[in-house]
C-alpha cells in the first residue's frame, strides 16, 4: 500500500 | 533538520541569489535559459500548494514564499526587463519533450492519487530535469559566464547535499521517500559534468568553454 508521505523538505 | 539539508537549502538560496544578481548587476540575462527558469518557477509553484493546506515550520513556509517570489522575479527579469538581452535563438530546449512525459509519469507514480499529491510528484520529477534547458543552451553555445557557472555549481551542490540529507534521515529516523530520492539522485548525475568543467576550468581561473 502506498504511504501517504508529509513533504517537510523543499 | 540536519547540517546537510540545511546547507543544502542554503546552496539553492545562494544559487537563485546569485542568478538575480548577476541579472540585476549586468543588466542583461544573456546565457541564460528563460526556459529552465520558467520550469523552476513552475516546480515551486506546484510543490509549494501546501502552503494553503499544511503547516510545517515557519523556516518552511519562509522559505518556500522566498524560493516563489525568487523564481517569479527571475522569469519576469529574462521576459519583460531584459528581455532584449535575452538569447532566445540559443534557447532552443523543447520543452514538451520534458513536460509530457514527466505529466504522465507523475499520473503513474506517485504515493497517492489526489490532486495535491499527483502536483507535488509532477514538481519532483519536473525539478529533475528542469536545469536541461540550460545546459542544452551551454552545450549550443558552447560557453558560460563563470557567474554562470557559479549559479550553477551551487544548484548543483544543493542537490548533492541533499542526498546526504536523505541517507542521513535514513539512519537516523528511518525516513525514505523513493520518489524524491530516485529523481534527486537522477537530478545529481545531471551536474556530474558540469562539476567536473567547473572544478578543471573554472575554479583554476578559466572560462568554462567546450571544445
């Protein structure tokens, strides 16, 4: 199952 | 946050920095490619969506408004202010050959398949090949202003830095992201010989040219 990522870099 | 990524994001400011600064001080944007900056622009401004939506840090959110503000004021300086420097001849790149296929992949593969997230994996893959034009435009002409070439060493440096990043989080929190990985490393090899003219040529006081 794909993972919802939380994008912290830029 | 660790040392890597921090300097990392600080080698992409003095990057962006030094291109505006070149255009501003020279008053031309000549050896410039408007269409790697479009793309840019283009990057930030589909990653930087979650401003709207979520927040991170404030040394995030800052940041993510500077790089956006930075890259409008870069196309707007090769398009409108200087745009009778501009070298458009040279500045041949098509840009469908990048665009069409980083749109479908990012349809194909991304961590999941909402409007945001498929414009954030675009964003990824775009800024991995977003600097082509540019090089393309290097190649044609067969030289580079070295302020270019620092443009372009810190660019470059900053994805470097990036990686180390990664394999640090890795180790240390167990955080991998695969999209953003594989296209920054991709992203990487892009500049491997660009460093090697910079470091030979440039930074032994000679202009970058190619045979």
């Amino acid at each position: 199952e794909k993972k919802s990522f939380k994008h912290d870099e830029l | 946050m660790n040392i890597f990524r921090i300097l990392g994001d600080v080698s992409h400011l003095l990057a962006i920095i030094i291109l505006l600064v070149k255009i501003h001080r020279s008053k031309s944007c000549a050896g410039i490619s408007g269409k790697s900056q479009i793309l840019f622009a283009l990057v930030f401004t589909t990653r930087y969506l979650d401003l709207f939506t979520t927040f991170i840090s404030l040394y995030n959110t800052v940041m993510k408004v500077i790089f956006l503000i930075c890259a409008y004021i870069t196309v707007y300086m090769i398009y409108v202010k200087f745009r009778k420097t501009f070298d458009s001849e040279n500045d041949s790149f098509r840009l469908e050959f990048l665009l069409v296929p980083v749109t479908g992949l990012s349809f194909l593969e991304n961590h999941s398949f909402t409007p945001l997230e498929i414009l954030w994996t675009f964003s990824i893959y775009l800024e991995s090949v977003a600097i082509l034009p540019q090089l393309f435009m290097i190649s044609k002409t067969g030289e580079a202003e070295t302020i270019t070439t620092h443009y372009l060493f810190f660019l470059g440096l900053y994805r470097a830095l990036y990686i180390a990043n990664w394999v640090w989080r890795y180790h240390t929190e167990k955080f991998y992201d695969q999209i953003a990985v594989v296209s920054g490393v991709v992203q990487t090899i892009f500049y491997c010989d660009f460093f090697y003219l910079y470091v030979t040529k440039v930074l032994k006081g000679k202009k970058l040219s190619l045979p």
